[in-house]
C-alpha cells in the first residue's frame, strides 16, 4: 500500500508540475519549490512515523537549494558569461569560419553540423543557432542545397552539445545533482554526442533535404564577416572554452590511481586550477580579453547579461534540488530495487526526462527534474562508479532531446530562422531530434550492459 500511495504521489506531482508550467504559464521555480513543500507535507501527514514534520520538510527545501548552489553556482554563471561573450565579440563566428575551412565547402552539410558541435558548448542553442543561421544561410546559396538541410544540420550540432556537454547549465546541474566527476562528463558527453550529430547529418540529407527551401541569403560568407567587423583570432576565440575544459580534465587525471601527478605541489595547484569553480573563472577572464579596445565600454554590460540569463537557470537548478532533497526523504530505493533486476535501469531516466521534455517543452528544466528524481536511486539501481553516474548524466540528456516540438522555444527558433513552415519544421526539427535521443539511448543501453 505505501509502495503505491508514494508512486501515485509522486505521479500526481510531476503531473501538476506539468500543468502548472505549460497550462498555467507559471514559472518553474515557484512550480518545483511549491511542489516540493507539498510532497514533504502530504508524505509526513499519511506517515507520521516518516518524522516528516512541517519543520524538517522546509528545513530540507532550503538546505536542497543550497546544497546545489555551492556545487554548481558559480560554474553555471561562469559558463553563461562566457557564452555571452563569445556571442557578442563575434568569437562565435570565427569558430564557425574555422571549423568551415577545416571540413570543407564541399562538404557544407557536414560543416553546419560540426559548427553547431563546437558552438553549443558554451552558447545556448537558441543563441548559436540565432548567431550561425546567416553562415547557414549563405553556404545554402553558395552550394545550392535546401535552407531545410542546413538548418536542420546545425540544429541537430547545437542540440547535441547543449543535451550532453558542460559547461551548458543543463548537463552541468546533472552532474552537480548526481555527484558525477565534471571533468569525466564533459569527456564522455564530447564523445557521446558525436553519434548524435552524426545521425543529425544524415537527417539532413536523407529527410530533410526532400524539402525545399530557398536561402534568399542576404549576405554572403564575405559580406557578414565585414558586417561583424574585425573579428577575434581563431585560437583566442577557442581559448575561453578549451582552458576549462584541459584544466578540468587535467584535475580528474591527477585524481586516477597511482597519482600521475604525484602527490606534492605539482598534484596540489593542478587540482586547484582544475576546480570546476577556478577553472571557468579563467575562462571567464580569457573571453573578456576578446573584447576589443573600442568595445570595452560594453563589458559590464556583457558580463551583466550573461549573469542575468544564468539567472533563471539557477533559479530553476535551486528547486530541482529541493525538490530531489524531499524525494531522497521518501522511500523511493526500496520501491523500486527490483527494477535493477530487470536490466532497464538506464533506460528509467531516459523515459522520465522524454516525457517531462514531451510535456513541458524546457530541455533544461526536463534534465534539472529528472537529476533530482534520480538522485535517491542510484545507490540502490547500482549507479555507483564514476563512469556509471555519468551515463545517467548522457541517458537523461538523451531523454531531453526526445523530441522538440511546438512547446519548445527552440523549434520555433529553428523554424523560424530557416523559413520552414510548421509542418516543415515538425519533420525536420521534431523528427531528428527524436531520433538523435533514441540512438543515444540505445548506445548508452549497450555500455550499460559492460559495466
């Protein structure tokens, strides 16, 4: 009886959750806080011997949002600073270029989906795919191929990093949540989605490309870097991304077994320099270093910007960890042990951020809850190993990419930017992104199986 009051519970929560968010327009924050609070009471209430009371469920709300916030605080404002930047000073655009020397115009499909790779890194989807649609466009002219391929092309690279790659907020607050080694998630996350990508390319071509759409560029490759002006060295433009990313990895290697580094000074700075916190910090100072001299008036101005997108994110990271403090007080593990038996374990939260993602339409806020609701369990399910908790970190990811539709923000950038109707956009958008999640999923259920 109480194994199946606390699922319907549970149920009934993420399904109010749901209403709330996409039905009632209320923000997730207050939604998942609210919810929280209430899952705590109604538990302590049908369960007093639970020690449940009112008291310890708000004193286990506030101590959930901390909690999140001093793991994963500071390197998700870091990371959207350095997004900002890399936006504004047209870094951005220079990788693109970069990246578009080094495979080709030829090979242009293949390109658009690299640029996305790289860019969703560090810049929000909607944002790279604002900032790369007029070189999406362009190269559409330039080699004769429908507007649909490019943009779906991209889309797809975009989606891929931003779904399973810190330090975007997302696959970040996963890893903070789920206590996995930052620097092994981004080393995983960078190879997982290359798969993803991959499948995004051949979309492309195969789906995509029976569907045409003319470029009407407004401006060749050219013209739009003369548009942007002088625009930062290709190195300096990767820099604020790959510092963090070696120094992170840097750390996670001293911390192997037979210390690499030793043990002395040498294993001390590099695991200092290699904090998450310390190394998006740099990272941070590098890409204000992008700023030209004539534009340093803007700086301020950027950095604030970037703090108040973080904003939001950090708001909605907070309550998912409140909400997954409450749910670690239920008795959740002992629920659902048998599941591990059955061989589906990785599949479970791959299922719950689809439907959260299906339902509400936010990536970010599908990844944030389902993190929190998996957190209780993965002692239990045997989730336990560092490269174990990662795979949640991708199988989640992957869950969240499954599928972007007409409550998602970012299908109606894709299909706005690359004038597809939205008809055109749900076979091109939707159904790529469905299929890049289910193969994600599908490789992350083989691994599973040999660890």
């Amino acid at each position: 009886m109480q194994t199946f009051f606390l699922f319907a519970l549970i149920i009934a929560s993420v399904g109010l959750m749901v209403i709330a968010i996409s039905k009632w327009k209320i923000h997730p924050f207050i939604v998942m806080t609210v919810i929280a609070l209430l899952v705590g009471l109604i538990w302590g209430a049908v369960y007093p011997e639970s020690e449940l009371t009112p008291a310890k469920v708000v004193s286990s709300v506030k101590s959930g949002f901390g909690d999140i916030m001093t793991s994963i605080g500071i390197v998700i404002l870091c990371g959207t600073i350095i997004g900002t930047i890399l936006e504004k000073t047209g870094a951005a655009l220079t990788m693109a270029n970069a990246i578009l020397k080094l495979v080709g115009k030829k090979r242009s499909v293949v390109a658009m989906g690299a640029m996305g790779y790289v860019t969703g890194i560090p810049v929000f989807c909607d944002s790279g795919f604002v900032v790369l649609s007029p070189i999406s466009r362009a190269l559409a002219a330039q080699s004769n191929v429908s507007l649909a391929v490019m943009g779906t092309a991209l889309s797809g690279g975009l989606y891929a990093t931003h779904c399973l790659v810190p330090p975007t907020p997302g696959p970040i607050a996963m890893a903070g949540t789920l206590n996995a080694d930052l620097g092994l998630t981004i080393l995983v996350g960078l190879v997982i989605s290359i798969p993803a990508v991959v499948v995004a390319v051949l979309y492309a071509k195969l789906v995509a490309s029976k569907i045409d759409i003319p470029a009407n560029s407004e401006y060749t490759l050219d013209e739009l870097k003369e548009k942007y002006g002088k625009l930062p060295g290709t190195l300096h433009s990767f820099s604020p991304i790959l510092l963090p990313i070696v120094l992170i990895a840097l750390s996670s290697v001293a911390a192997f077994p037979g210390s690499p580094f030793g043990t002395g000074f040498l294993y001390t700075f590099i695991t200092f320099i290699g904090n998450p916190v310390v190394a998006l910090l740099l990272g941070v100072f590098l890409a204000i270093t992008l700023i030209p001299a004539q534009e340093k008036s803007h700086t301020l101005e950027w950095v604030t910007q970037g703090v108040t997108d973080s904003a939001a994110i950090l708001a909605i990271t907070g309550a998912g960890g409140s909400f997954g403090a409450i749910l670690k007080l239920l008795p959740i593990a002992d629920s659902v042990g048998g599941l591990v038996s059955t061989g589906i374990g990785i599949l479970i939260p791959f299922i719950i951020a689809s439907i959260l993602k299906l339902a509400m339409g936010a990536s970010t806020v599908a990844m944030i809850t389902t993190a929190g609701m998996m957190a209780p369990l993965m002692e239990t399910m045997g989730y336990t190993s560092p490269l174990a908790k990662v795979l949640v970190v991708m199988a989640i990811g992957a869950g969240s990419m499954v599928a972007s539709h007409a409550n998602d923000s970012y299908f109606w950038v894709v299909s706005q930017f690359s004038d597809m109707k939205t008809e055109e956009a749900y076979k091109c958008q939707t159904g790529m992104t469905a299929v890049m999640g289910i193969t994600i999923i599908i490789l992350l259920f083989v691994i599973s199986l040999f660890i």
